[in-house]
C-alpha cells in the first residue's frame, strides 16, 4: 500500500466558502450602510458600496460558471486573492488600520493555511502583511460626527499594525500544521475505510461461495441418485453406460470443488462462524500467522472464570491481526500472547522479543505517518498498521496501550474491554 507524509489534495468546498462570502457580503453592506446613514460618519459610502458589489458578482460567478463541486488549489487563491484585496479597499476607504474591522484582513490567509498548499497560503500570507502596512501609512481618514478625525497616540497607532501582523503569523503557522495533521489523519483514515471495505468484500465472497455450496448440495445429491439409476438401467448398453458414469464422476468432481468453497464444509447449516471466544479469534489469527512464520507464538490464556462468546467482527478480527503482525514483524524468535478474563474485564496482552518502540516516537504510537531518526527507522515504517489497528478497535470500544514491555526487550501492546462492552457488540 503506497503511502506519504502529505496529501496531495488540497481543495475548498466550493458550496460552504460561497456561502461563507455571502455572510461576508452581507456583514459588509449593513455595517458600512448602518455606519453612515445611522451614526453619521463621513466616508465615500457609493464607492465602497460598489467595492461590496464586487464581491457579489464574484460569488454569483462563483455559483453559475465554476461547474467544479471542489475549488482547486488555484481557483481558490484567485478568489482568496479577491477577497483580501476587496476587504483592503473597504478598510482604505474607512479610516485603514484605525478600523477596528481590519482583524479580518488576516481570516483569508488562515483559511488558506489550513486548506491549501503551504505556497498558496505563504503568497496570501506576505501580501496581508505588505496590505496591512500599506493600509497604516495609506488611507481615507474616517472623519466621525461632528467633521473630527480620530486621533491617537504614535505609540498605540503602530501597535496595531504589529499586532496584526504577530496574529497573522501565528494563526497561519498553527493552521498550517493542524491542517497538515488533519489531512494526514484523513488519509489515513481514507486508507482504514479502504482496508474494511477489503475485508467486508472477502466475507462476503466467502459467504457467497458457502452459500453455493450449501444450495446446491441438494440438486447435485439428485443428479447423482438419478444418474445412478440410469446407469443400472442401461447397464447393457455400453456407449450409454459409459456417458452415464462419465455424468456421475463429474457430478462428485463438482461436489469435491463445491465442499472447498465452504467456510466449514463439515457443519453444512453454518457457514460463518458468528460467535467465538477470545481465544478462538487468537488462536484463528495466530494459525494464519504460524503458516508464513518461523517464529514462536506463545499464548496464555486464563479465561476459566468467565469463557463467554462475542460477535466475531472484521475490525476486531483485523485490529488484534495488526498487533500481532507488528509483533511477527519485529520479533526475533517470540511472540508472547496472553489473555485475562475476569468478571468485568477482559484484556489481550501482545509482547515481543524485538529491539521495542524506538524511545523518540514512544510517546505519538498511533498516530499515522511519524517516523524515527534511530537506526532501525528503515525497518519501522510510518505507523499506519498500529493507527488501524488501534482505531479498528477503538472503534469498538477498547482501550489501547501501546509501550515497551516492562518483562522483556521487545514492544508490548495492551488491549482492554470491559465484559459489558464486549458482549454488547
């Protein structure tokens, strides 16, 4: 499975920014208008209507000409682009950086940032900077009631700009990297979904197939009686009899082809096994295990006060299967299997020999895609399979430990349930 540190995906949902520049429009034109026909300051309000305008024309370009369901990298620049830039205007018009509205000049380039490629938000980033000081030195004074012009302090006037500008590189540096993480998790996630979808398609083959096989059992049993019959009645007949039996033979060939297809071919009523206990969803994965694998697996089971049945489930199945896969992988020659059942708990412990979690990741197990600096990163991978696996399980309730084993060398992987959880499922 191909996997990457970054999606290359990067889009904007075309139907929730349009209605997000609706309600910027909208805020736009009442508080200008309210601005000067109610508190009576004095601004050039027909252009800065028609700065407004624009955006309207531009979201209803957005709406009927962009076919796409997703804006692209580029298309979504271009309007974030438009959005900065009009805003600008409006803020230019109406006092510059003294407005207290100009905080929103820096809500564009987060949006970015958390969206769309780390060059796309660094160009919207540098031009509301070079916008926000060209907007401190440049602008329609905004004369107030009464023909006055605010004025204050030097001192308080340029703090604004710096502030702005601090906020501006501060909330596009966590936005980017939340957003890194974000799309990380998503196509991890994406990758989890795919893997499930694997699986459900394999049961549901195999059930199929089972199905056949049971189904036709019946028919087959009655081509073969009647087939016989034929055979003894035409027991004179040599060119009949010698057809006949060949129907018979291949008749049993279909049924010997028919019986592998089956799930359990011994117990023809049940071809999928829907409850088991713990140790049998261990005991089935470690067998799969034992047939590519020169190591040891040793399991412990200590499930005598309580050996009750569960759902047997693909992403409980999968789940516990990429532990113990990871413990195959790493293992010199031992796996360690336990298992505890008491009245509330039950709990699987999976131990290695191996050389263990490196110590500079120990602390992010299960998140997707991180990677050591140690020697043996080579061999670790990006942490997809233990991210499955954990949320797999998650997913149905455990809890999850994943740490160095306190009794041996190697990685050591606890999972938990309560017994109420367990028997729900």
């Amino acid at each position: 499975m191909e996997t990457k540190y970054v999606s290359n995906i990067y889009t904007l949902n075309k139907s929730t920014y349009i209605v997000l520049r609706w309600i910027a429009i909208i805020g736009q034109f009442l508080t200008v208008n309210i601005v000067y026909f109610f508190f009576d300051f004095n601004f050039q309000i027909i252009l800065t209507n028609i700065i407004i305008f624009i955006g309207v024309i531009t979201n209803i370009f957005l709406i009927n000409f962009y076919n796409k369901n997703l804006l692209t990298n580029r298309a979504s620049f271009l309007f974030l682009l438009i959005d900065i830039i009009q805003l600008s205007a409006i803020i230019y018009l109406t006092g510059g950086i003294l407005n207290p509205f100009s905080i929103f000049l820096i809500i564009p380039s987060v949006f970015s940032s958390s969206n769309l490629q780390f060059k796309t938000s660094l160009s919207l980033i540098i031009l509301t900077i070079f916008l926000i000081i060209f907007l401190t030195f440049f602008h329609k004074e905004l004369v107030y009631p009464g023909q006055n012009i605010i004025l204050v302090n030097n001192f308080y006037y340029y703090a604004i700009p710096t502030s702005l500008i601090i906020a501006l590189i501060f909330l596009n540096y966590f936005a980017i990297i939340f957003g890194q993480e974000s799309r990380l998790r998503k196509e991890a996630l994406d990758k989890l979904e795919e893997v499930i979808a694997k699986e459900q398609q394999l049961v549901s083959l195999g059930g199929q197939a089972a199905a056949a096989a049971h189904s036709l059992n019946t028919p087959l049993s009655t081509i073969k009686i009647i087939s016989q019959d034929l055979s003894s009645q035409f027991k004179d007949k040599k060119d009949i009899k010698k057809d006949i039996e060949l129907l018979v033979s291949q008749v049993e060939r279909c049924g010997q082809i028919l019986k592998k297809l089956s799930l359990n071919p011994v117990i023809e009523d049940d071809f999928i096994n829907k409850e088991c206990s713990l140790a049998e969803y261990i005991r089935d994965i470690i067998k799969s295990f034992q047939e590519i694998s020169n190591k040891d697996f040793i399991l412990n089971l200590n499930q005598d006060d309580n050996p009750f049945k569960i759902s047997k489930l693909i992403d409980i199945n999968y789940g516990i299967r990429n532990f113990i896969g990871n413990a195959n992988k790493f293992a010199k020659n031992k796996i360690y299997i336990s298992i505890k059942s008491d009245n509330e708990n039950s709990e699987i412990s999976i131990e290695d020999d191996g050389p263990g979690y490196p110590k500079d990741i120990l602390n992010k197990i299960g998140q997707p895609y991180i990677k050591s600096s140690t020697k043996f990163s080579s061999k670790i991978g990006l942490g997809l399979g233990i991210f499955i696996g954990k949320t797999l399980l998650e997913r149905k309730n455990a809890k999850i430990i994943c740490r160095n084993s306190k009794t041996r060398s190697g990685a050591e992987v606890l999972i938990r349930w309560k017994n109420s959880y367990l028997k729900n499922l």
